[in-house]
C-alpha cells in the first residue's frame, strides 16, 4: 500500500522533482549502508576489546598478576584469530618465558 501511494505521489511530479525524490532515496540508502557498517565495526572491536580482556585475566591468574605491560601492550596488538591462538595455548604456558617466545614468534 505504501509503495502505491509513493507510486502515486511520483506521477505528479516534474523531471526535476522525480530526480531530487531519487537524489534524497540514494542518500538515505547510503546513509543506512553506512550505520549498518557503523554497528558491525562497533561489534567487531567489542569483542576484539573483551577477547583481550578475557585472556589478560586468564594470564593474570595463571601468572598471578605478574603480566607486564610490554606483554599486555603486545596482546592488545593482537588479532582476533591471535587472541584465539594464544587463548588456546595459555594451557601450555609453564612460565612468562613461554608466554614471551611465543609472541615473539608472532
């Protein structure tokens, strides 16, 4: 129904009315694109920012709090699909050491 009334609207519009009433739709879609590709960047470094929290305190807690901030400045660096390795490797962490090499081999 909404669509038919815009329909019937249009057909009494000049040339240049119909492109202005295009121009405005072209923007608007645009405009939408772009909240769209807003939020999913948002949700993106959501989960990127807990994923380095969650494996901060993983590593905290294995190590007792002993993290340093050179090693916390190089997890923040860190990809999604890293953060996932390395949270899947805390298990074989025996000693900072462990957790240093493999960062370094990153």
């Amino acid at each position: 129904m909404e669509k038919a009334l815009h329909l019937a609207n249009q057909a009494n519009l000049s040339r240049k009315e119909l492109e202005e009433l295009h121009k405005r739709e072209v923007f608007i879609e645009d405009r939408r694109g772009e909240v769209i590709f807003a939020r999913e960047e948002g949700r993106q470094e959501g989960l990127e920012i807990g994923m380095q929290r969650l494996t901060l305190g993983l590593l905290e807690r294995k190590f007792s709090g002993e993290i340093t901030e050179s090693i916390r400045e190089n997890i923040q660096q860190l990809s999604m699909e890293k953060l996932e390795d390395l949270g899947g490797a805390i298990l074989s962490f025996n000693s900072l050491e462990d957790l240093s090499n493999w960062l370094a081999e990153l």
